[in-house]
C-alpha cells in the first residue's frame, strides 16, 4: 500500500551513551497500564453508556528526577490525556501512577495538596490559561498566595525575582495579560510554573501557539530553567524537531499506546517501530536544500527537485477511532509490514534484538535500525 | 501547458484597514508574479500580511473597511476595482483558495458532494445530474476511498484530513489556473500534511495551475515551492527561487527564521538563536527598515541609516536591506551558515 523502500541490511550499531553514561537519577514518576476512558452517553434520557472513547489505555512510562521526557505523537493519540493523568487533574480508570514512591493514582485533594505544589503545568494557549482580569503579579504570585508560602523578602520581591528569570520586565509587574505579546505571555505561564519551584513540570505543547521566531526564545528559555534549576519535564508536543531539541528520552504515542521509546539517539536515529520511522519520513525539513549551498546560485533555474535525502514514506488514511481501536497492534491498520500475527497478538513494548540500553519497541516486524538521520 | 510569462502580476499592493486606534497597513507594497505551473511560497509570521494580500487577489475584502490599491493583473485582466460581478465570475472558476481550517470554511449544512458541484454548476451551467458526476470524479481524484457514497456525507462526517482533501476537490472544480493555498496542511498532522501536499503537487502536474502556498513553515516551502517571497511588516523582504533563499538567504529576518527553526538533524547541543523582540505594530510603523528594531545587522550598516530609511527590494532575486550583496554573503557564510549546520 505505501511506498517505502525496503530496509537495508545492517547491524543495529555499537551501544550508545549519550551522557548519561554515569548512574541513571532515580524515578521521579511511574505510571504502570495507565488508562483512561471517556464514556460515550447514549440513548435517552443520555445515561447509557454506549461505548468508550480509550483515550490511554494501558501505558507504561517513567520519567527520572532533572531530565526531559518528551512525549510526541499525533492529535488524538493520548498525549495530552496522559498529561492531564500525571498531573492528576484526572483520575485514571485503571493502572497506577507513582510519584516518589507514593501511589496517587486515586489520592483526594487532601493528599494530593503537598504534591500539587511540587508538580506544575504549563499550557499551549498563553491567551486561554491566564486570568484577563488579573496583573502579572497576581498570576505568577498566585501559587504562593494559595499554598500560603512566604519567602525571605516578601511574595512581591518573590514575583520580580521570577519575571526577570523568565525574561519579562519586572516592572511590568502591575501589567494585565492583553498588554503582552503570545511569546511574553508563555513566560508569564513559565513563571507561575516556577513560583513553587516544582520537581517536575509538565509542559503540554508549550511553543505550539506561537510564531517561529518566539518559539525559539520559549524553547530556549525552558532549556535554561530546566538545566539551571534540575527540573524534571515531561515534554507534550506534536513537533518532532522541537522534541528532539528539548528532550533526553522520548516516547512515540499511536492511538492511547507507547509504540516506541528511547534515548534521543535511538528514536531519531535509529527508530525500530514503522510509525516511528514513518512520522520522522513526513517531517519537511527546509534544509533540503542547505547541503547544496556550496553552489547555490548555479541551480537556480534547474527543474523542480522534491526529493529527500531520506527515504519517504507515506502513510495511507487516517488514525482510527479510540473508541473502536483495531485488534492486536493498532497500528496495523496503516501498516506496509503487517501480516496475519499483527492483529491477533498485540506486540509488547520491549527491548527487541538490536536495540540499545532503554531503547523498546513494540512490534512484531521491526525496522532494521539503519541509520535514518544523522 | 507550462509557459513561464507571469500569469498573476501583482504590483504595489496595498490593503490598510481603518480602524478606531488609526490606519493598519497589513500590506504595504508589495509586489510579485506568478507563471501558470510554478508554485509561489509566501513565507511570514502572523500579521505578516500573507493572507491579507492573497484575500486582495479575490477581491475579498470588505470595502467599507479596507481600502485596496495597487495593481493586480491576472491573465491580462486588471481586478483591483472590478466591479463585483467580474470578481465573481473569476472566484471558485479562474482563481481558488484552499484554506487553512477545512471545518469552518466548509458548510455543516450541505452534503459535500453538493458543496463540489456548487461552483461548477454556477459556472459552467451544468445540469444537476451532470454536476454530482463532476463532485464524485473530484473526490476520486483527491483521493477519498468510495467516492460514489462518500458524496452525499456531510463534512462532520470525515477527517481533518480527509475534509482537506474535500476542500481541495471544491478548489479544483473547475480546473483553476490559479489556486492559492493559505496554509493549507498547519491544522494537519505531519503524516497527513505530507499526504495533502504529495497531492497538491501532483494535481499541479496534471492541471498546471499557478499555486500560491501560503505558509509559515520553512520545510513545507522547501517541499513544494519554485520561488519564494519572505514577508515582514507587511512588505516582501526576500526574493528568490526557492534554492537561493534556503541555500543562500540574503535578509537578516530570513536568516533568523532559519536559526529559530528546530531541525531534525541540527546538533542539539547548540542552542536556537531567536529573533530579539516582537513583531512590529502595523498601526504606526517604523520610519525606516520594518525589522529595523530586532535587526543585528543594524551597527554594520551605521549611520542610522536603517532606522530612517526604508530600503526597497530589487527586482528578481534580492533582499530589502541596506546591507550590501557583499556584506549578505559574507555575514551569511561566517556568521549564520556555521550555526544551521
């Protein structure tokens, strides 16, 4: 069905270690057959349950204490869902979520209140996720004000302190949201994130909202903080360049599943699961052309060149609906190397001959792990 | 079918919109063409005046709030101030748009396979039978599985995707030499976006219209783009074919928007370089340079020179700055060109 070029023969290449080469930090947060459905009402009066839209359902992820997980897939795939769980402003319908050894996947408010503090989110839309009504002060002061935190100095000297670390004016403390632009705006977001000064900040699609140009200085700002202040992220987005300039470690979502995780090197360059390998394919990239720029003037009337020096791959159709996933692996559907086994036996996420330290894939056809990027 | 005189010559265009804070100039004079089957890439930010130029061709809006000057020639036919009638003739038969969000610009009333035939029955008076035959060959050829059935859904009924692909289908009703997508594949996801613009090139091939692509995005320019126009405040900033300006980029705005860029195979390590400060207030320009105010090249010039004086974009390939071709390539090749690789 879809044109790829079969995989080339190769090894999957020496064990990589990207930094991490000492001890890996200790887990700051688990989550074990994670799910969440969203019942589908029916019928009249709507009490029926009809059906269910399986929006996670049965991931498994562990983000360590200081580094940047990064979680990437399409719209519809979960990631968000799976953000909102961590962050426990849901609760899951099954499966456990463990944030330093404590089980919170159903704890109450009460419990939850000492853990709210330590764990922060920030939102894509930097127009939606900020009060109107209130100054910068009040926004970025409010997550003292409720926890009832006083530091040395004062809450006001507290709220300069953050607004410069994040790049914004300290004095224009008093300002309301509509006086800033979309870009100032997500620093306002970063700001109140980093009043409490949180072990983990779950950023969900953070510069997705905004232009290029204040794209890179948001990104570049949340490596900062991350790095300076050893916060552990887990990075939501759909952007694959902007989650590989972020994160460490990455997990690919497909349809409520993890279909692939692993160090940076390992998903970006040597991606073992066909989605993964097929998303990384459809990524234009505008430096196509940058290779050519010993001579650019020289081909400037040549005939239309729309190739890649990476292979493409086309997916066919679209993703299925959560609330009828299809059976064994789901993304069998779209798949050029499914067979027979892949929809009766769901292929388990795990380290598959080849793979590096960390690195799992769940698939029963893998990739040959050739070199895709480099 | 390919000739390569302009087909759609454009020229000083000027769309200002009065509102109460004053006069916003969303496009500011600018100039371009387009030849039947080459594809125009116009790359800017939000506010940037894309859209706002290319709404200016169809004669889209309002003329009691935006007051349109400048030349627009398509096919030898002038349109800036063509009576309504004219424009309407032109608009869905010469001349499409493919917009950015396929839900609301599609109607959550009709079938769409009548939503296809619309334009064609209103402009080559085909009968009813004859215009639903037309939607089902469209929708074939967009590539939506069982076109036969699919005609008489309505639009909640399909995917984004696949809605793309219908808006796409209306577009090409009527075999336009002209389309002009506005960042046609930017509510998609990738694996999508790169099924809508394999498509949209290939239609190309086989139809040879003109397309304009509107986009904000580098790597869809550099997949589907012939030539390609950079705006700024309102005005075209860089030239070129689509080679020269991502090889060898010659405005300092273009160079920043391909150091702010992420790129899949650039060294993580090296952080992005932003462009400093927002984008400029179309309300009050600057006197001179638009970018003037975030330019880092604004010293090398000196004298003041680019906050006072607007510099003017050459014809054919060149780059609106006072900096010289020398300075370009050489700020380019040691300062800029080391920090994408």
């Amino acid at each position: 069905m879809t044109t790829a070029s079969t995989a080339h023969e190769g090894p999957a290449g020496p064990e990589e270690g990207t930094g991490a080469a000492g001890e890996t930090p200790p887990a700051l947060m688990t989550a074990e057959g994670l799910t969440k459905y969203f019942p589908i009402k029916g019928g009249f009066p709507f009490k029926r349950t009809v059906g269910a839209v399986k929006a996670v359902d049965g991931l498994d992820l562990v983000v360590r204490e200081g580094e940047s997980f990064g979680l990437v897939g399409e719209s519809g795939c979960g990631k968000s869902t799976t953000g909102r769980l961590l962050a426990r402003l849901l609760e899951p319908t099954a499966g456990t979520i463990t944030y330093r050894d404590q089980d919170i996947s159903h704890a109450g408010r009460k419990e939850l209140a000492p853990i709210r503090s330590e764990i922060q989110m920030i939102f894509q839309d930097p127009y939606s996720s900020l009060n109107p009504r209130q100054t910068v002060g009040s926004i970025v002061g409010a997550p003292l004000e409720i926890n009832r935190v006083n530091p040395p100095g004062g809450r006001e000297a507290r709220v300069r302190e953050l607004m410069d670390t994040v790049g914004l004016n300290p004095e224009h403390y008093n300002r309301f949201p509509h006086e800033f632009s979309g870009g100032q705006r997500q620093r306002i977001g970063v700001a109140r994130a980093l009043a409490l000064e949180p072990r983990l900040i779950i950023a969900d699609e953070p510069v997705s909202a905004l232009d290029v140009s204040i794209q890179a200085q948001v990104i570049n700002l949340l490596r900062r903080v991350q790095r300076e202040h050893g916060i552990a992220f887990l990075f939501i987005a759909h952007d694959l360049a902007v989650v590989r300039h972020f994160s460490q470690r990455i997990a690919v979502m497909y349809l409520g599943k993890i279909v692939e995780v692993g160090d940076r090197r390992a998903i970006y360059e040597r991606p073992r699961h066909p989605y993964t390998h097929a998303l990384l394919s459809a990524v234009p990239e505008a430096e196509l052309e940058l290779a050519e720029a010993e001579d650019p003037e020289a081909g400037a009337d040549a005939p239309k060149e729309r190739t890649a020096r990476r292979e493409r791959i086309r997916l066919e159709g679209d993703v299925p609906s959560p609330s009828d996933p299809p059976s064994g692996c789901r993304f069998r559907t779209r798949c050029w190397k499914a067979q027979d086994r892949c929809a009766t036996e769901e292929p388990p996420l795990v380290r598959i001959e080849g793979n590096a330290e960390g690195h799992m894939t769940a698939c029963h056809f893998p990739e040959a792990g050739t070199v895709l990027l480099e | 079918m390919t000739t390569n005189s302009p087909f759609l010559t454009v020229d000083d265009l000027r769309v200002h919109f009065s509102t109460e804070d004053g006069t916003v100039k969303a496009v500011d004079g600018l100039s371009f063409e387009v030849a039947r089957g080459r594809t125009l890439g116009i790359v800017g930010e939000s506010g940037s005046g894309k859209s706002v130029a290319t709404q200016a061709i169809l004669g889209l809006h309002s003329r009691e709030t935006a007051a349109v000057s400048g030349r627009i020639t398509l096919d030898g036919a002038e349109l800036t101030g063509a009576p309504e009638r004219v424009l309407e003739r032109l608009r869905g038969n010469t001349a499409a748009m493919v917009f950015q969000d396929p839900l609301t610009a599609l109607s959550p009333y009709y079938t769409v396979g009548r939503q296809i035939a619309e334009p064609y029955r209103k402009h080559r008076g085909a009968s009813r039978r004859a215009a639903r035959e037309r939607a089902i060959e469209m929708l074939a050829k967009v590539g939506i599985p069982n076109p036969a059935r699919r005609v008489d859904d309505y639009p909640h009924q399909f995917s984004g995707g696949m809605r793309q692909r219908v808006m796409i289908a209306m577009a090409l009703v009527c075999d336009p030499d002209l389309l002009i997508a506005d960042e046609p594949t930017t509510a998609l996801d990738v694996t999508v976006q790169a099924q809508i613009l394999d498509l949209l090139m290939e239609l190309q091939e086989e139809f040879g219209s003109a397309i304009i692509m509107i986009t904000h995005d580098l790597g869809v320019i550099a997949g589907v783009a012939d030539d390609v126009l950079v705006m700024y405040g309102g005005r075209a900033v860089e030239r070129g074919t689509v080679r020269e300006v991502l090889a060898a980029p010659r405005h300092p705005y273009t160079w920043g928007l391909l150091t702010s860029m992420p790129r899949l195979t650039a060294d993580v390590d090296k952080e992005l370089v932003p462009i400093a400060g927002s984008p400029p207030s179309l309300l009050t320009p600057p006197p001179g340079c638009p970018f003037a105010p975030r330019c880092a090249f604004v010293d090398e010039v000196g004298d003041g020179r680019c906050a006072a004086e607007r510099p003017a974009l050459p014809e054919g390939r060149g780059a609106a700055c006072h900096l010289t071709e020398e300075q370009q390539r050489t700020f380019y090749g040691e300062r800029i060109r080391p920090r994408l690789a």
